[in-house]
C-alpha cells in the first residue's frame, strides 16, 4: 500500500513541476539566463521532494536537513497553484482589445507579481505553521447538567519535524488550561513506533480530571496500528476502540464513546462500529462520540449523539487545497449543526502533514467548553 501511495504521488509531485515548467517559466517573459535559473530551482525543488519520501519514514538526519527537504512539497503546491492564474491571465491578455505595447507592460506586470506572490504566500505559509491558536468554542448539549472543559487534540503527527520538543510545548500549553478531559481524535502518529517514543513518551505528563481519551486516525493504520496502540496505552491514556466510558459526576456527566476510523472499511481490521461504541452507554445522558473523519456523521446521524469531535481535515492546511477537501468531506473546520440533535466539531489539526506550511488555517489546540443548554 505504501508502495502504491508513494508512486501515485511522485507521479503527481512530477506532473506540477512539469507544468509550472511549460506554462510559466517557458511562457514568461524574462531574460533567458533568468529562466534558466528558475528551471534549475524546479528541479532541485524536485530532487528535494524525492528526499523527502525516502527520509519521511526513516528519520536518520538532522532535523535542519528534513525541514529543507520538507519545504518543496508546498513550495510546489503553492507554485502550481499561482501558474493556473498566471496561465489564465495569460490567456486573458491575448484576447484583449489593447495595444501590443499595452499587452507586453502588463504581461511583464503578471510576470513580477506572480514571483513575487510565490515569495510572499510560501514565507506566510511557514511562518503560520509554527504558531498554534488555542481555539475556545462554546457548545450547548441538550440534557447535559453540568459545564465540562474539553481539550481536543488532532492530526499531531508524529514524525520528522513534530518531535519530543513540539509535543512538550504543547503539553505546557494543555496543562495550563486544567481541562477536565482530554481526547485525541486521530492521527497522533505517523511513522513507525520505535521512531515516535520519546514524543508520545510526553504525552504522559497531560493533566486532565477525567482522563485522556485516544481514538485511532487513518495514518495509524500505515505502521503497525497493534504497535502504536500498545504504546499509546502504556502510557496510561484509554484508548477507545469501539466502545464509550462514562465521564463525570454520577448524574451529572455524559457519555464519551469512540469508533476506530473509516480506513478500517479498506484493511479489513480495526473496523468501526458504531453500534458497538454506543451499546453500553447510558440513555438518559448525552453523548459525545469521537470519530476521526468527519464523512462518518453520515453513518451517526440516525443514532443517539449530541456532539461528534474529529479532525482529518487540517482545515485544507494550504488554503486553496481547502476545495478539494470539501470534495470528500462534508465539514472542513469549526462547529456546524448537522441537523436538530447532533452537532460537530472539525479541529484543524494540532500539527500538519507534509510540509511545514499552513496557509490562512493555523494549527488549533480547542479548548471546548460543554455547556448545559
């Protein structure tokens, strides 16, 4: 499976060079010396990109040198992205009723601001990576009794540049909140386990009331979903694979229930099941279900859940991957109201994936506040 997901995606990481390649330095109007350079750049973004798939996984370098060859995933994201509106405007000031010297100003214009935009949004995009918003939300439950301080953490990501010291920052941060619960809903770790120890290994200094509470996300299910599991519970965080705990004061509290992820539906094992996660919960409290993808309110929305919590999403994490997220997924970020007695809430993820970029969605810690409505 790796196999095919590495080669599916250098095949597109080599489609976008190309591109950028044929339709803007080759279309542009700069000297000849200088669109050398650029394709010279082009192809060591390239070369930068094959670095990472072969270190991404088996993290044996500096991390100064992983964060270099991390960048030209995004760097190329976001290229690609701006070649489309340079080759439309392109197309545009061909078809225009102006002058022949008009049309070379302005083709000379798009050429200088379409450089410099690139510049622009890949600097911003990694400078918001590395700041992460606590995101206070306020959520009303029917038949809840009593107010409850939930942290919710997603898409961490462990591996590469999320590390033993980005896990401790934002355990700080988590702990000086003095959450009543903690939940992880997926995608904590995403290389093999023996690299990940001494980053999970801090999660073990998380403070909370009522406990913290792990569910698996898709990435989990790339190395060794048994490993990770049996590590993440030697830690003393409950994992909770198709079943739900009772959190809270005795007639005061809510149900807490979890579902293994939707990837489970293609391997086969770690399937979830919702009938199962919800059968030993009590029927005159609300209940809160934690489910990784947030497709999988499709499977909930017939069933007795107050408040779906999921992540996956990283809110689009460079934005305008944002609209083709929203092609697989029916909630991108925030709190929405599926319908009359079920809401969820999409956190946008704590790390990132890929790239160390986020482009106009930064990375969340929520900071959720149950309250009774």
């Amino acid at each position: 499976m790796k196999i095919i997901f590495i080669s599916v995606f250098m095949i597109i990481m080599v489609s976008l060079h190309y591109y950028t390649h044929k339709r803007f330095v080759e279309k542009s109007h700069l000297k000849t010396t200088t669109k050398a350079t650029f394709n010279i750049i082009l192809i060591l973004n390239l070369i930068g990109v094959f670095a990472y798939i072969f270190t991404r996984y088996y993290p044996h370098i500096p991390n100064w040198l992983y964060f270099i060859f991390s960048l030209p995933i995004g760097i190329i994201f976001l290229i690609f992205c701006l070649t489309i509106i340079y080759d439309i405007s392109n197309q545009a000031l061909s078809l225009s009723p102006i002058s022949q010297s008009k049309r070379d100003f302005f083709r000379k214009t798009l050429d200088i601001a379409s450089i410099g935009a690139a510049f622009v949004l890949n600097s911003r995009a990694i400078y918001e990576a590395q700041h992460i918003v606590i995101e206070d939300v306020d959520i009303k439950i029917k038949d809840l009794k009593k107010t409850y301080n939930i942290i919710q953490l997603s898409d961490i990501h462990i591996g590469g540049l999320i590390d033993a010291d980005f896990i401790k920052s934002i355990v700080s941060k988590i702990n000086a909140l003095e959450p009543d619960l903690v939940v992880i809903t997926g995608d904590l770790v995403d290389i093999e386990i023996k690299y990940a120890k001494d980053a999970i290994s801090g999660l073990a200094s998380l403070k909370s009331k009522h406990g913290i509470y792990f569910i698996v996300g898709n990435h989990e299910y790339f190395h060794n979903i048994s490993e990770i599991l049996e590590a993440i519970k030697s830690l003393g965080i409950k994992v909770l694979e198709n079943d739900s705990v009772y959190i809270g004061e005795k007639d005061n509290g809510f149900n807490l229930a979890g579902v293994y992820d939707m990837f489970g539906y293609r391997t086969l094992e770690f399937v979830p099941d919702l009938k199962k996660a919800l059968k030993h919960t009590l029927p005159t409290f609300p209940t809160v279900l934690l489910a990784h993808q947030p497709l999988y309110i499709e499977e909930v929305e017939n069933n007795k859940v107050d408040l779906m919590l999921s992540g996956h999403t990283h809110g689009g994490q460079l934005y305008p991957f944002r609209l083709l997220v929203g092609l697989q997924q029916p909630y991108i970020a925030g709190l929405y109201n599926h319908n009359n007695n079920l809401q969820i809430y999409v956190n946008r993820g704590t790390g990132y994936w890929g790239p160390p970029m986020r482009l106009g969605v930064s990375s969340e810690i929520t900071n959720i506040k149950l309250l009774p409505s």
